[in-house]
C-alpha cells in the first residue's frame, strides 16, 4: 500500500527534528519511498542511516546516490535483511501496517530489537488494520504521540513508541536525544493556509460543521435565509483556531538558552511567587515555592498552546474544578490540565485553565515525549488562561502585569 507524502513525514519527523549526530533505520523502502526520500533529505553530514529493503531496491538506492555524486552515499547502508541491520536511535517503517495480529506482534518483537534503549519506533497504520487492538496496547504502553493523517488514502495513524527503556512507565528523563538538541516537532494538526498562516485541525472541522450545516438547510428549505447564520460563522470560528508560524518553528540553533518564552498570547495577569500543592507530588516537590506567570487570553487571542522551555514530559494530568470567568480571583480553581516537564535546571509546569466558554482543553503531549523550546502542544478554547511555573529562585521574570506576549516569541522569564 502507498504512503502519502503527509504520512511520510510524521513517520520521519523524530529523525529529521534531531540536530545529530544520529542514526537512522528505514525498513522496507523501495527507491521512491516518501519515507526513504524524507529520511535521505534529513541526513546530515555526521549522520547515519540503514536501509532494509528488497535485492532490486538496494541497487536502484545505490545507483541513485551513486549518480547524485553527493556525499550522502557515504552515509547510508543498504541491507537485505533486518537481522543484518545495526540497531538504531530512530526506526521508521516505510509502509502502513495492514497485516493480522499474529504477524504484528511478531514483527514488532523484531523492530524492538533495532531500537537503542530510549530510541524511538515510528510507523502508521490504517484504521481498520486488524491488529488495531495490539498497537492500541503498545500505544498505552509505550506511546509518546499519535497523529492521523487525514491527507492520505486511506487515512491512517502515526504512532511514536519509546522503545527499550522504563522512562516512561517511570516518569524520569530517557537517554536518547535531549530535549535540548530537537527542533519543535511537525505536527499533523498545524494545517497550512498560507506559507505564514496555519491553523489548527479542530478550527478546520468546527468550520466544516458548520458550513455543512449551511448547505443542509438551504436544501432543506432554499426559501428560507436560516443558512446564512452558520454559513457567516464559519470564517471567526476557524479564525478562533489560527496558528500562525512563530519564530520558534523555525528549526534552527536556541541562540538564548537562557530564555523562558510564553506558552501562550494574551496579556500578564499576574507574577508571583507561590506554594501549590496540586502538581507537588507530580513534581516531587511538595511545599516549594514556584515563580508563577499568569497569562489570560481573550476569544480575540491565538489560542495555541507552545512550551516555554526545551524538556522531556514526565507527567500529564488534569483537575476538576469550575468554570469562573478567567479574570475572576475563582479561577485559581478552574479545571485545568498540567503538562510537567523535566529539564536540565529542573522541573517546569504549564498549567491551561478554562475559562467560562466551551471549557475545552486540547493537550497533545504524552509522558516520554521530547518538546522543543516554542513548540505546540495543545490549544484552549475559547476563553483561557495559562500558568507557567519556574522553579523560585532559579528564574526571574522578565515581564509585568498588563504586558502583551506572544507564544513561543516573548520572554517572559530568564534562568538565572
């Protein structure tokens, strides 16, 4: 079955998002392969990739790169057999996985094997794949992201397994690919519109509900103007989802590792120094203070959550709680959701709260997961507000109450 270009580069993302240097295993690609081609364009000079593929393809692999003349020949090799393979940081599967269950479980005890512990598994899978059950398991078990892929025939799912290592079950930091050396992540949900202008899939789907909704009442009854009002409150819906590309989806060097960046846009409601106990235990940390940046958003503001900081997610939960008007003093009990990150100067925590409309918390992010400093992680809708907690004493802000900030873009806090 053919790979989209869409799919391939959700498989490929974990290996093109590392700085290097890395290693790379692709599995059963022909020449031509969107995963092959996207794996080939993220190599860099110090990089190596295995390619386990068919006796035909090897020598149509090799006497392509032979005759780009590029150094990129130097760094790939070609294999018959998966059992000749060395085991590598990143392996991606070159083809969606369509087989029965038995043939799954076995063929992934082989993969497993070809992944250095803390590495990471990549593949998709169609939504009617018979071993849906099993890849549902590993996902629970070992799964550090998921995207469906809708541009693509048919649709399929992409999944991320950290693969030989507890640190996931466990909550603590893996070996492979600091969180430091990655580039933010391609994520399937960032739609683009225009080469500056994305938004978000769910702004996609409310806006096809509701245009939908539209065509479906003028057929019913063409006389009447009732269509209009879901057909006019397509464009601000899907507006509401904008995600517009920042500075930081540019995947270059952090020239300010110092730098903490807002999660969100929205203008500073609050900075101060505070004791919560409802992620202590998460963090380990029950009854130290934290420098906390309050932020609220407005239904005009983008809604897209970015990490504030480069790190690995060790835990994500949510809290019941109301509903209050975000600029309410209620609100410090809002429900929310709690991503904990693990960093080199220790653990960070964003808090999205809810606001009065909708009440909806998007979280993208799993624990074992790798985000870049600016990255996407989740959305709020519609009206919000995000909390970021520094550890006191080892960050200072660098903002002020009624200040502007942009997400992944205004400093909002300096380590020290």
């Amino acid at each position: 079955m053919p790979i989209s270009k869409a799919a391939a580069r959700g498989i490929t993302d974990e290996f093109a998002r590392r700085r290097g240097p890395k290693t790379g295993l692709v599995v059963g690609a022909a020449w031509g392969n969107p995963v092959l081609t996207a794996a080939l364009e993220a190599l860099m000079p110090a990089d190596r990739l295995t390619v386990v593929a068919d006796a035909v393809s090897i020598e149509d692999l090799k006497a392509s790169l032979a005759a780009e003349g590029s150094w990129t020949a130097g760094n790939v090799t070609a294999v018959a057999a998966l059992a000749d393979a060395e085991p590598a940081e990143e392996v991606m599967l070159a083809a969606p996985v369509t087989v029965e269950a038995e043939a799954f479980i076995a063929d992934i005890e082989l993969l497993r094997g070809k992944v250095v512990p803390g590495g990471v598994l990549s593949f998709a899978a169609t939504l009617t794949a018979p071993a849906r059950e099993e890849i549902a398991e590993l996902v629970a078990e070992y799964g550090i992201g998921t995207d469906l892929i809708v541009r693509s025939l048919p649709p399929v799912r992409i999944h991320k397994l950290r693969i030989g290592s507890a640190a996931k079950r466990e909550g603590e930091p893996h070996a492979v690919a600091p969180a430091e050396d990655l580039a933010p992540a391609w994520r399937a949900s960032s739609v683009a519109v225009t080469p500056t202008m994305h938004l978000d899939s769910n702004g996609i789907i409310a806006a096809g509900l509701l245009l939908g909704t539209a065509w479906a009442a003028k057929k019913i009854r063409p006389s009447s103007k009732a269509w209009a009002l879901p057909a006019l409150a397509a464009v601000p819906v899907a507006a509401f989802f904008r995600d517009p590309q920042r500075e930081a989806d540019l995947r270059g060097e952090d020239d300010e590792p110092e730098a903490v960046l807002a999660a969100s846009d929205g203008r500073i409601m609050a900075v101060e120094t505070v004791v919560d106990e409802r992620f202590g235990a998460a963090t380990g940390t029950a009854g130290s203070e934290w420098l906390r940046i309050s932020a609220f958003l407005s239904v005009t503001d983008v809604h897209i959550n970015r990490a504030p900081v480069a790190g690995e997610v060790v835990d994500v939960f949510t809290e019941r709680g109301g509903y209050s008007k975000v600029s309410a003093p209620e609100a410090e009990h809002n429900a929310a959701c709690y991503t904990v990150l693990s960093t080199p100067r220790g653990r960070v925590v964003v808090a999205q709260r809810t606001g009065a409309l909708l009440r909806r918390i998007v979280n993208r992010t799993k624990p074992g997961a790798a985000v870049a400093k600016g990255e996407r992680y989740g959305l709020i809708r519609f009206g919000s507000r995000t909390d970021v907690y520094l550890p006191a004493g080892a960050a200072e802000s660098a903002v002020v109450p009624g200040e502007a900030i942009r997400a992944g873009e205004t400093v909002v806090a300096r380590w020290r």
